[in-house]
C-alpha cells in the first residue's frame, strides 16, 4: 500500500522531471516498478495538475493577453495569432493519446523500453543543440508538428519538454518561442488527459490506498519544486545549454538498458 512518503516522492519526481526533459513519466512509471506500487495511471496524471498550476503562474501574463484577444475576437495581433496556432496543435496531440494511450502503458512497463526511449530523447535533446535559430514565426505547419511532438512524448522516456522544444529548434524557431509554445501548446493536454483519464479511472485510484491527504501532498510537492525546475530550464535554454540534458538521458537510458536486460 502507498504511504504519505509515496507521494511525496512522486511528487518531489513530477515537479522536477516534468519541466526537464529527462521524462517524468519515465521516472514515475520506474519508481512505481522498483517500489512495487500499483499507481493508477490517474494518480499520476493528477500530479500534472501540480505542474499545471506552475505553467499559469509563470505564464500568467501570455496567458491574460491570449484570453483577452480571444474574449475580442481578435486574432491579427501577436497573442490573438496564438489561439488557432494552439487549437491547431493540439489536435494532432488528443488523436496521438486518445489512439495509442493504452498501448503505451501496455509495453512501457519496465525499465528496458524506457531506458531506449530515454537515450532515444538524449539523441533529440544533443541533435538541438546543433540546430541554427532562423525565425520567431510559428506556422500552422509548425503547430502541427509540435503537436505531434507533443503526442509522442505520451511514451514513458521520451520528455514532453523536452521532444517539443528540440523539434522546434531544429526547425528553426528562435528558443524563446519555442520555449513559451511549448508550455502554451501543454495546457490544453494536460486539462484533457485528466479529464480523460478521471472519467476511464473514476473509481481507481480510491481502490490504489491513495487518499485525498496523498493526492493533495503530491500535487503541492510537484507545485512547489516544477516551479524551480521550470526556472532552471528557461535559464538553460537562454545560456544554450538545453542539449545538455541529452548526457542525463543517456546515462540513466544506459543503466536502465543494462538493468532490464538483466531481468529487472
């Protein structure tokens, strides 16, 4: 049975690797497996809500100007062109989870198929790093594209951040704008995947052991630190030292290869 100190782990993991692009979900998904713990797949997207809360807080102001052009019906300024840009990547996201959600948590249960799609993301993550920054313009070609990016990283391993904002900087787009629609881009998934997965698990999670004490433990702790962690990454993206990350993913990719083959 999960305990208080579960969630405070699970927690301290989300908050500090949902931001990264070293996985959450991977690093959850292998605590899990090591601790014996059948999570629900729901508890784990809760922990998102967390997460989510950090995306308004640091992104309040973006946030504020896109729903006023949106109450105005405007979408010819900078922040009014985000609305379509946003619906438009998003759906290539909810069609990618909606289609292979379950087949994903099917195969990516133990450490062997999360450690190759880590050093899969480490690969992604190092190739950013070479990439040259030609525009701040986001087409809908480009939306599209992050969107499936963003879908992918369903897979346990591959970093939701991360994925995203490597494919937008090698197509081209400057990092801070890959940077704030990615975040952007995430707020609409993560609201419609605990949305989804609240009503397919209703009754789960209180069957799991974990409470409202747990639940509420683990989404104040993944708050609290995705706060720092988001920090840290936009200050690794302005030095030029987000595909540094890619050393991490390898490293912990290896391991876990290592480990799986050996029958863990």
């Amino acid at each position: 049975m999960p305990n208080l100190l579960d969630a405070i782990v699970l927690g301290l993991i989300q908050g500090i690797a949902e931001w990264l692009p070293i996985s959450s979900t991977g690093h959850l998904r292998l605590y899990e497996y090591f601790r014996g713990l059948k999570v629900p797949l729901l508890y784990d997207i809760t922990l998102h809500m967390g997460t989510l809360a950090v995306i308004l807080v640091f992104f309040r102001k973006d946030i504020k100007k896109i729903l006023s052009a949106l109450v105005q019906a405007d979408f010819k300024t900078e922040d009014g062109r985000l609305i379509p840009l946003i619906v438009v990547g998003s759906v290539p996201t909810a069609l990618i989870g909606y289609v292979f959600r379950n087949t994903v948590e099917s195969i990516f249960l133990n450490p062997l198929p999360i450690g190759i799609a880590l050093i899969l993301c480490g690969v992604l993550l190092f190739s950013s790093g070479m990439a040259h920054e030609k525009t701040d313009h986001i087409s809908y070609l480009t939306a599209i594209v992050f969107g499936i990016a963003q879908g992918v990283s369903i897979i346990p391993g591959l970093s939701r951040s991360g994925t995203t904002i490597a494919v937008a900087l090698l197509l081209g787009l400057k990092r801070e704008k890959a940077f704030r629609f990615s975040f952007l881009l995430s707020i609409p998934a993560i609201i419609g995947a605990e949305a989804l997965t609240a009503y397919d698990q209703r009754a789960a999670l209180a069957q799991s052991g974990f409470g409202m004490l747990e639940i509420a433990v683990g989404v104040a702790v993944a708050t609290i630190t995705g706060y720092f962690a988001l920090k840290l990454l936009h200050k690794a993206i302005e030095n030029k030292k987000f595909h540094l990350f890619a050393f991490y993913c390898w490293l912990f990719g290896l391991v876990l290869v290592m480990l799986g083959l050996s029958g863990f």
